[in-house]
C-alpha cells in the first residue's frame, strides 16, 4: 500500500506541539499557521502565513491574543477551543515596528 502523503495531519501533528510544548516548540510561521487554522478550515495555510510574515513581520517571543466573540481565548485552552459557524475570531499577533 501507498504511504499517505506527508502533509496527511499535519493540522493534528502541529496542534500537538503547540499544546504540548507551546509557542516555543514551533516556528513563527507554523505559530501564525495555528491560528489560521481557526479561519482557513480547508486550505494549506502555510504559504500564507509566510506571506504574512514575509509582509508584516512577526514576532513569536511576544504574547499575542486570541479572542472570540469579544472574549479572550487563554493560551492554555487556545488549541483545544472548538468554534461554531459564525464564530468571529481577531488574533492580535505582534508585529515588527508596530
């Protein structure tokens, strides 16, 4: 048989770094990604979050926030937190010269 693809669960391989170990188990691109995932459900998020940085800049050393429906999401249940169609979600990652 076939070996899957090597992007088969990445989502679900990133997810677990990030609530295993945290921010500083991954790299800023693939922290930006993590959040993306919340808003881009079916698309490789990846090329985009590296354009964001490319463009604006980000810094994973700095906390950023997530809030959903005007509440704050801690960090800690940030990568278990299940959203619902109309949810709306603002990430507030720091930027360079900002």
């Amino acid at each position: 048989a076939e070996a899957a693809p090597h992007y088969h669960g990445h989502r679900e391989r990133l997810r677990g770094r990030f609530r295993e170990a945290g921010a500083e188990a991954v790299s800023d691109y693939e922290l930006l990604e993590v959040l993306l995932f919340r808003t881009i459900p079916q698309r490789d998020t990846k090329p985009i979050a590296k354009d964001l940085i490319a463009k604006f800049g980000f810094v994973s050393e700095t906390p950023f926030m997530v809030m959903c429906n005007g509440n704050r999401v801690l960090d800690e249940t940030f990568a278990a937190t299940s959203l619902q169609e109309g949810d709306q979600i603002l990430f507030v990652p720091p930027l360079k010269g900002g």
